[in-house]
C-alpha cells in the first residue's frame, strides 16, 4: 500500500519580505504535486496582491477553512490574517509581524495535531513579530516551547538543535542566537556533549548517515593556543569530545581552527560540522552555500525547514528574490519525513538477539 504524499505546511513569512514572491515562484511549477500536498497559511488577497505586483502567472490555490480538507493533487490556501490586512513590501511594521505570527501559529498548530506532516517556515522579522505570545530570539526557540508545552519535566522535554545544511555541508550550532558576550559561559562541558549527541542522532535518522563523522569547531582563535588565547579548549570542548568518543561510541574530532579548517576544505572529510556559535558556523555555510542553503530544526518530534537567509526587504516587491533556497528546503523537509519514517520501521521490529551455544551448532534466541 502506497502511503499519500506528504502535507507541507508553508508559513508566509513577514508579508512585507518576500515570502509571498519565492513561494509563488515555486507554485508555478506544478511538478511540486507530485511530490508532496503544499498547503500556504496566508492570505487569498495577499497572493493577488503579489501576483499582479510581480507579474506572476495566475497560480491555482484552494482555498479550505481547515487542513483536515487536504487532499493529493492540488496546493491549497487557509487564510489567517484579516482581510483588510495590506502588504507595504520593504517596509516593517507591527501588523506585518502579527500577521507572520498568526501564520505560524496555526500552521504549528496544525502539525502537533497531525493534519500537516512538516512545516516549511518564510522568513520573519525578529522585532516585528515580538508579542507576549511570542518572545523568543528565532523559529527554532519557539519551536521548542511549543513541543514542550505539556512536558511534565527536564527528562521529558525535547531539546532543538539549529542545522543549516546543502549538499556538500551540514553545520549545527552548540548556541544559536546569542550575544557574543554570553557565548563563552554558555560553552559547557554536558552542552557540548547534547548538541553532538543530538547532531548524531539527526544524522542518521533525518539524514540516513550510518556512523557519522563529527567535526567539532573550537571556540577561540587558533583552537586557543595551547591556553594562550583561551582555556575553553583544553578544559571543556576537547574532553566534552574525549567524552563522546569512549562512552557514546560517536566518531567526534576536534576542536579545529575554524578559519583553517573551512578555508583547507577540511569539512569535506566529515558529516558534520558542530560550531560554537551562530556567526561562526553561518557565515562559512552562507558563503560556500551561495543560494542552496536550508535551516533545519532537529532534535523535535517535528520537521521544521526553512531558507537560509532572512526577509529582503531592501528587495521585497521588485521580482529580484531567489526561490532556490526555499524550493531546496521543501525538497529537505520531504526527504526528512521519509528518512525518519524509514528509520522508525527499521526499529519496529527488530531482529531478536541470538547466539550459539558453546559446543553446539543450534542457534538459540535470546528472547529478553
């Protein structure tokens, strides 16, 4: 029996950005249904909006009131801002933000009840979308929250690991949206054995790498120069990998030079790349990631991609916005859930141990 294409919620992002224009670029192409059912939570009125000011092609949307109306064969709209909402491209506003809000929310919201099977997040405006309802520096923070809203404690709760990945790289994030000031005291010795154990985990299950290779990024200048530049190194991230490697049986290097170790090409001899921190790992990824690039929220019980860049507005309105990396995130978020679901029936029933008896030819089953 064929399982049905799988739902993808599309949040539109800041409406004043340019998340209308990439994902009605990627619409136009019907070859995306055959891939997978994409459902936009925005606005009919905005989608006309952009099209007659984009000169775009008329795109057939349906539009329902709820996703559980989704159906294989067509891409569908559910409206979740006012109608007398208007798009100003370029130009932040509170309305703006309020309306990405409400786009996330019941996309999400649609994804924890499984209506939707993941969630490709537009990009928004962090100070715009600040409300009490949402007080959170990044998607992947309030992703989180909303994923541990019912956990009863600490060893039930979900943590998310940020990953930005393309074809050739994948760089996750030990902190992510912090000031620099408060990076050092967050580098522990138990963070960095989370976030690696977390970066494995994904690996393999949402990326179908068997024994992933981990390289694992200093903090200071030159790995910290035998403690002249910064002790992080020696007395934190380099046993936090001694660690990983003799009890967690995972194959983690390091720490490494980040200038030396991206200008070499050195991260093309592993899996994955574990940064220390935001700039450190994004701004190598984006330079050698050009267009490509996704954001992937791992470490949740929930598929969350998104592009790797933010809402353009210096160029939201004028038709000049590359969908590419929206369209690979799309791409990502399917080959997540089949890779997940891939693993999780190669666990289901797994082989019973066995073992022979000493002097014996029969096999006997352990059935413990």
């Amino acid at each position: 029996m064929n399982e049905r294409l799988p739902r993808i919620a599309i949040t539109h992002g800041d409406p004043n950005g340019i998340g209308y224009e990439i994902i009605l670029k990627i619409l136009e192409d019907n070859r995306i249904l055959e891939l997978c059912t994409p459902v936009l939570y925005g606005s009919q009125k905005l989608v006309g909006q952009y099209r007659k000011l984009l000169d775009l092609p008329n795109i057939p949307l349906t539009h329902v009131s709820d996703a559980s109306q989704l159906r294989e064969g067509a891409a569908y709209i559910i409206n979740v801002v006012p109608e007398d909402f208007k798009a100003e491209p370029g130009s932040p506003s509170p309305q703006a933000g309020a309306a990405a809000l409400a786009s996330l929310e019941r996309a999400v919201t649609d994804l924890r009840q499984g209506l939707v099977d993941a969630i490709v997040t537009a990009p928004v405006c962090k100070s715009t979308i600040q409300t009490e309802n949402f007080h959170f520096p990044g998607h992947t923070e309030y992703l989180e929250a909303r994923v541990n809203e019912n956990a009863d404690d600490e060893n039930s709760r979900q943590h998310s690991l940020m990953i930005l990945c393309n074809e050739r790289l994948r760089v996750a994030l030990a902190t992510t949206h912090l000031p620099l000031s408060e990076i050092a005291p967050a580098i522990t010795h138990d963070l960095i054995v989370e976030k690696t154990r977390a970066f494995s985990r994904s690996l393999h299950c949402d990326f179908g790498v068997n024994a992933p290779r981990i390289a694992v990024l200093s903090l200071n200048p030159h790995a910290g120069e035998d403690g002249l530049l910064g002790k992080e190194e020696q007395e934190i991230i380099a046993p936090a990998i001694s660690e990983l490697r003799q009890k967690h049986r995972i194959l983690a290097f390091g720490p490494y030079a980040a200038d030396g170790f991206f200008g070499s090409g050195a991260y093309e001899k592993f899996d994955g790349v574990l940064a220390m921190y935001h700039d450190q790992g994004l701004a190598p990824f984006k330079t050698l990631a050009m267009d490509a690039g996704v954001n992937v929220t791992a470490g949740l019980d929930i598929v969350r991609t998104s592009p790797d860049h933010g809402t353009g507005f210096d160029i939201a309105g004028k038709g000049e916005a590359s969908e590419e990396s929206m369209r690979q995130a799309i791409y990502a978020a399917i080959d997540i859930l089949r890779n997940r679901r891939r693993d999780e029936r190669a666990h289901r029933h797994p082989l019973r141990r066995q073992y022979y008896e000493k002097g014996n030819d029969n096999v006997v089953l352990d059935l413990s």
